[in-house]
DNA sequence: CCGGAACCTTGATATTTGTCAAGAAAAGGT
DNA sequence: ACCTTTTCTTGACAAATATCAAGGTTCCGG
C-alpha cells in the first residue's frame, strides 16, 4: 500500500483547504502508486508525457540531449515536486526531454483526464494547481533572469543560496549542466570560492 | 473612451467561452485604462508592481539594472500581452524592474483584488487565466532550455523563428539584451547568418 | 575488500563572447 | 531639410568559458 500522506500534506498546505474523508479515497483512486530504480527512465525523447508524478520519495531530472550528444538538465525533481513534461502532457506531443530517477523513487502518477475530473470534484486540488503555477511562473522569471543577467560565478553563488540541498543530493557535472556551465568550469569556480 | 474590443476578444479566443453583455460591462468597470508616452515608465524598481497592464496598442520592455549599469530585459510586451512584474504583483515585494514604454501605448489596468473579483464572478476569465498560466510555463521552458543548451547563435535563430516580428519593432541592441549577449555579439553574428 | 565505474580536479589550449573606442548609418524632432 | 540623438557596425584586445587530456578520488556492486 502507498503511502499517500506526502500528497495529502502538500495539497492542503497548496491550497490552505482541508481535504474530507471521501476526497482522500478519491485522490487515492485516481492516483496510480509507481516505482522506479536508481537509472531508471520516466520518460524517453519521442515519448508523449502521459502521466505527471508527485515524488514521494527519491530524486529525478529530466535533461535533454543535443546533437553533440551533451545533455542538458532543465530540472531535478525530488520529494514534493511533480516531475515531468509539462508541454507534452498537456498538448500531447512527443517530447524533447528525458526524465531519470537518480535514486530509487517512489512516485503517485496521475493522467491528465484524472486531474481535470479532480479539479473539478475537488476545491482544494484546483487551488494547489493555481499556487504551484503562480509559484513556477515566479522561479521561471527568476531563472530566467539569472541565465541573461549574471556570471556563470553569480548563478552557482545564486543557486547555493536558493537551493542549498542540491549540493548534497546531486553530482557536480549535473549540477554544472542545470546551471548551462562545463563540470570543468564549476570545479573552478568552486575552488575560487573557497579561497574568497 | 477606451476601446475594450482587443481584450473581450483576448478573453473569449484564450477561453473558449463567451462574454454575456453583462459580463463585459464588469470588465469595463473594473479595467481602467492608461496612456503611456514613449519611454514612460509603467513600474520602476523598488515600487509595489500594483497593476498588471493588458496591451491595447503599443510595446513595452521590461527590465532590470545591474551594479554595472547594464539593462537586462526578461520581457517585451506588445498587442494582446499582459505586462507588469508578476511577483510583486502577487506578493505585493517591491519589484527589481523597470516597465518602460517604447512607444506610446495604451493599456487597461487591473488591480490584484480586482482581478480575484473577476475571476470568482466570470468564469472566462478564470479560465482565460489558466490557458494563461499554461502557456507562459511552456514557453518559459523552452526559453529556460534555450538559455542552458544553445550557443548565443543558435538563440538568435530560435528567436528569430519564434518571434520574427521583434526584429522589425525593437531595436537590435534590446534584442541582444532578450537574448542575453552584448549588442557588438549581435550585430556580428547577424552579419555571419547573412553570409551562410 | 576488491575492481571497475563514475566523479572530480587540474593544466594547456581553443573558442566564444565581452569590452572599449571610433565612426557610419538611421531615426526622430522641430 | 537639418541637426541631434540613437542605433548599428567594425576592429583590436581582454576576459570568460569550453574543450581535450590525464590523473586522482570516491563510490558501489559483487
């Protein structure tokens, strides 16, 4: 049996709404319980998005790969967030990007026709997808002035501060490809840092 | 008397749904329209972005300053685009931007409480808000992606395909700053594009 | 606990992009 | 049409970052 507390947590503290009895045996109806091993794919280039997944536990990143074989990390997942395509889930085409566990995961899948019947059924379910929009399309804006605005040095200094953890759970050459820098010049930088 | 036709029109294509007589005369009601002169500013840095702004004619950029003195700009905004700084429009932050006009532009102004009146009182624009919401997370990955995994080049031709019409209404020097490179990297790169 | 794989660092060098400066071209106001 | 301002281009040079290669760690599975 799933452990489907994390989600149930997350909705209500989204949405600021409190779920009923019955509204929890809905989402555990709707939402499909999926695990994946470390260097497992959720998703491949050509593949249609069809499922986002909630992270209960582990960690992902979805990357893609250009035609010098670089990959490129656009995001990491781990516990509380929703991974996946969000262009192709919605518009159903194929997509661009790959996901990846980078540690054994467990995940709650949902399609898109089950999260629109949910939001329909279920006040607080609508509310969590209006905060965590409001809340990416800030962090995009923040990203997105990061990558045109600041140093390779600035961003790693940037992101330190915003995401401290990542240091922890991720490599350093993925963590040099989310920032769109070589390992190599990360390892540099880092070592002026520690100097300064 | 502003003409509200762009923005019913606006409301109805991103909603699929159909403004009753009654529903527009709310709208007119609560929008409130704005003239800027050229190089006007709607928002400066360190102000409560208290507005968002619907474009009825004209173009704006928005942007911020670094200690160095240079612009960055994360927006352009033209006919049919909603401009204005986002979080500090929902978080009510003092904004790090600037919203300026580059040509006399009229706009039609809405306040954060307005705007949740509307959305609980017209399901258009609730709805209008979502494919809203939608669309600017897929388009800000595929800029977020662009940033992280193309050369400077490769960028220019994205943009260029993505929005060709730029190029015939901002000046190169701001495109470069979109892009985030220098107006000197532009201009030779253009000048090889030519050639190829 | 051993051996291979993945990861990190470092150096040398190449490439890309930025900076500064000057002049040419274009745009805009009166 | 003229003058001023803004914008664009070009060249020389500097700085930032990527690439390639090698060696040293660390981590992990058997």
């Amino acid at each position: 049996m799933a452990d489907f507390t994390p989600l149930f947590d997350y909705i209500e503290k989204k949405s600021s709404v409190t779920l009923s009895d019955d509204e929890r045996g809905l989402i555990m109806n709707k939402l499909k319980p999926k695990k994946l091993r470390k260097r497992q794919f959720f998703l491949q280039e050509g593949d249609v998005c069809k499922y986002m997944g909630f992270i209960i536990k582990g960690a992902t990143r979805m990357f893609s790969v250009d035609e010098r074989g670089h990959e490129h990390i656009l995001h990491f997942g781990m516990e509380d967030w929703w991974v996946g395509d969000y262009e192709s889930f919605h518009l159903l085409t194929p997509s661009k990007y790959y996901v990846e566990a980078l540690e054994d995961t467990e995940m709650l899948l949902i399609t898109s026709e089950q999260l629109n019947d949910m939001v329909r059924s279920i006040r607080a379910i609508a509310e969590m997808l209006e905060s965590l929009g409001r809340g990416a399309a800030i962090a995009n804006n923040k990203r997105m002035h990061a990558a045109i605005s600041l140093t390779a040095e600035e961003r790693y200094e940037d992101l330190a501060k915003t995401y401290p953890y990542f240091f922890n759970r991720f490599p350093q050459n993925m963590i040099a490809s989310y920032l769109g820098i070589s390992p190599e010049t990360l390892s540099r930088i880092r070592k002026m840092a520690l100097k300064a």
